[in-house]
C-alpha cells in the first residue's frame, strides 16, 4: 500500500517539476519577445523623430519656394509678366 503512494508522490513532484520547467521556459521565451519589441519600438521611435525633422525641413523648403514674393518675381524676370493696368481687366460674370 505504501508503495503506491510513494508511487503517486514521485508522479506529482514529477509533473510539478516539469510544469515548472515549461513556466520556466515560457517567462524565458516572454521576456526575449518583450526585449526584441522594445528594441523594435525604441528603433520606429528614432525613425519617426527622423521623419518629423525632414518633414519639418520640407515645409520650410515648400514656403521658401512658393513665396509670393518669389512667384512674382520669377513671373516678371523668367515670363515677363507684368500686372495688368485698370483699363487692362475684363471682369467676366
């Protein structure tokens, strides 16, 4: 009689021990996706302050380009345009 129980014993600590050691392996296998996440977030994170910049830098870029100022003075130096005179305009309802 007594060699059963020590017989269910021995099989309880057996799949107490092997239980734990798959907790074991899963809080490994957890921690390593949870790293290689942060380190994947941390990288966009940098990629995006990137993009922030250069798109900052675009902007400036695009108001310096499309400044009324340098419109007008292109329109008159490259396609010698020039504002019409009041007698020059035609209003068309």
């Amino acid at each position: 009689m007594r060699g059963k129980k020590v017989s269910g014993l021995a099989v309880a600590i057996v799949l107490l021990w092997c239980a734990c050691l798959v907790s074991a392996l899963g809080v490994v296998d957890i921690t390593h996706q949870v790293r290689r996440d942060t380190d994947q977030l941390e990288s966009l994170r940098r990629e995006s302050a990137e993009l922030q910049v250069q798109w900052g830098q675009y902007l400036l870029e695009q108001s310096t380009w499309a400044s009324y100022a340098r419109v007008e003075k292109k329109a008159r130096d490259e396609l010698n345009m020039h504002v019409p005179q009041a007698d020059q305009i035609i209003l068309v309802e």
